[in-house]
C-alpha cells in the first residue's frame, strides 16, 4: 500500500487586475464614508406632531432655532430632557440638563407653546436613553399618551439620538427626528478640523454600539 504524504491543490491569486479592482473598490467605499458619514449622522426625519422634545446640553444658537421652529410649526408642547451631571461651580449645588435648558428656553419668547421639563437622575451611563426612558415614565405620569413626538437633537448624535429614543419608547409613540446644525466646521470636509473628527468618529462608534450590542429591556 503507497501512502502519500502530500498532495496537489489548486491555489487561485488575485491578478494584477485584480487588485486594481479590489483597491479600487476599497479606494470608492472609503471616500464616500469620509464625504457622507456626517451627512449620515446628521439626520433629519420630523413628523407632524404638537410635541417637540428638546434632548440634552446644546450650544446657544440652538436653542435659538428651537425658538424659531416653534413660531414656523404648530408645536403645542416644549419638553426638556437630561440627566443630573455631576460638573458645576459649587458642589452643593445640583445641575440638571433638563431643568438648565428649560431656563434657557424659558427667557426666549415663546407664545402658544407650553414649556415643560422632564428631567432624569444621575446616570454615569447610556444618558441619552435614560432620558428617554424618564420622559416616556413622565408622560405616563401625567397621562399624556403621545402617538408622535419629535426629538431635537444636536449635530452628529442626532442619529444616535434618534435610534435610543425609538427603543425607549418602542411600541409607546413614534418617534421623529430634527438636527441643530454644529456651526463650528463644514459637514461636507470635517476631517478637516479636530472638532469635527472628534464628532465623527464617537458618534459613528456610538452608533454602532447602539445598534448591535445595545438591547435594553423593554418595559
């Protein structure tokens, strides 16, 4: 009986061609991530609805096209949201991002639109959803069963935003969406300035890890 130690296999390589194809190809998906990512990111998807929710910490000027979507829109109710964060001048002293946005808000002029503030506890973690979580228990509270609201959210955790506030509310009400633009640096070249980098690539891991690894209990 012979026994054969090795045997013949057919092995295929890449061709020159072929890794012009496949470079190119490569070459393609990432300059339209580099271009789109931010675009992506920053997502605008708002229903009609007489709710507006005013999500997290943002930049004055944003507060300032809050004001001016409630005068262009029939929004009958301004909700704030955020966490108890753990930074502020005098220790003894509690800060609340929902209850400093509602401040903020309250000195703007805002007719036929009740302002309200839905705050959430300290968290040290998954804020966002947390504070969608304590707004859904709100509305709850106060026997307000929504079938739609919208979501304001800020730049590039717009998307992000977006996605945590669906699952909190999952079967509750439909959730829209309405990005305030970040008027520090260009969506369209945000590789080019640091602030931009930073935005993209946490947010763009944060919206990765809310999708696949991110499953709370439904309540």
């Amino acid at each position: 009986m012979k026994i054969r130690l090795v045997k013949q296999r057919v092995c295929y390589r890449l061709t020159f061609s072929g890794w012009v194809l496949i470079i190119g190809l490569n070459s393609l998906l990432v300059f339209f991530t580099l271009k789109y990512i931010s675009t992506f990111l920053v997502v605008n998807k708002p229903l009609t609805t007489e709710i507006l929710v005013v999500d997290g910490l943002l930049p004055g000027y944003a507060y300032d096209s809050i004001v001016k979507l409630i005068k262009k829109e029939d929004y009958k109710y301004l909700i704030t949201t955020g966490v108890d964060v753990d930074y502020t001048f005098n220790s003894n002293e509690q800060f609340n991002i929902a209850d400093f946005s509602y401040k903020i808000l309250n000195t703007k002029k805002i007719e036929n639109c009740q302002l309200l503030s839905a705050p959430a506890h300290f968290i040290d973690r998954d804020r966002t959803y947390s504070s969608a979580v304590a707004l859904r228990e709100w509305f709850i509270t106060q026997r307000i069963f929504p079938g739609k609201i919208n979501v304001v959210s800020f730049s590039c955790h717009s998307r992000r935003t977006w996605v945590l506030y669906r699952k909190a509310f999952n079967d509750f009400a439909e959730v829209g969406i309405i990005s305030v633009k970040d008027q520090s640096y260009d969506y369209a070249r945000w590789y080019y300035y640091s602030r931009g980098v930073r935005q993209v690539l946490s947010e763009t891991i944060g919206y990765v890890y809310s999708i696949i690894f991110f499953h709370p209990k439904k309540k």
